[in-house]
C-alpha cells in the first residue's frame, strides 16, 4: 500500500490561511488518490463545504466555502494526495 504525505496551502486571493497539515491518506490500489478521498481530505483540511469537484487533466480541483465564507480552490495531486 502506498502512502502519501500532503503538505497544504491554498490557492485564492491575497495572503490565504494557510490549511493546516493532513496525516498521510491511503492511496488506491492503482497508486492514485480518487476524487472522493480527495474531497473528503479537503473538507477536512479546511472545515469547509465543497462547492464544485473535478478531475482537471491529471490534477483535482475542488472548490470549497470556508467557515470564514471565502471560496477557494485547493488542486489536489492525486498520485501523492498533495493540497495547493
């Protein structure tokens, strides 16, 4: 089984509070994180509501509501579970 080690920070507007760090998620069997593990792993990361999930040609891209109501984008990579 593989494991992956995501380090996070959000991708939105100026200055954003940083996510905080996930522990490692397990992976798939075919080495891949699916777009369900990586919208759970966003909704835990930011406590938020997601809005909008889809696999972007090789990268996720979530759209979530925060608890402070800012909309963000997280892109997860879903070969090491990585938030940006």
């Amino acid at each position: 089984m593989l494991w992956a080690a995501a380090t996070a920070s959000a991708v939105a507007g100026p200055n954003p509070a940083p996510l905080p760090q996930t522990p490692p998620v397990l992976l798939s069997q075919a080495g891949r994180m699916t777009l369900e593990q990586a919208v759970d792993r966003v909704q835990q990361s930011t406590g938020g509501r997601v809005l909008d999930a889809r696999d972007a040609g090789g990268v996720y891209r979530i759209k979530v509501l925060t608890p402070r109501g800012e909309v963000r984008i997280v892109l997860v990579d879903p070969r090491s579970g990585a938030m940006r």
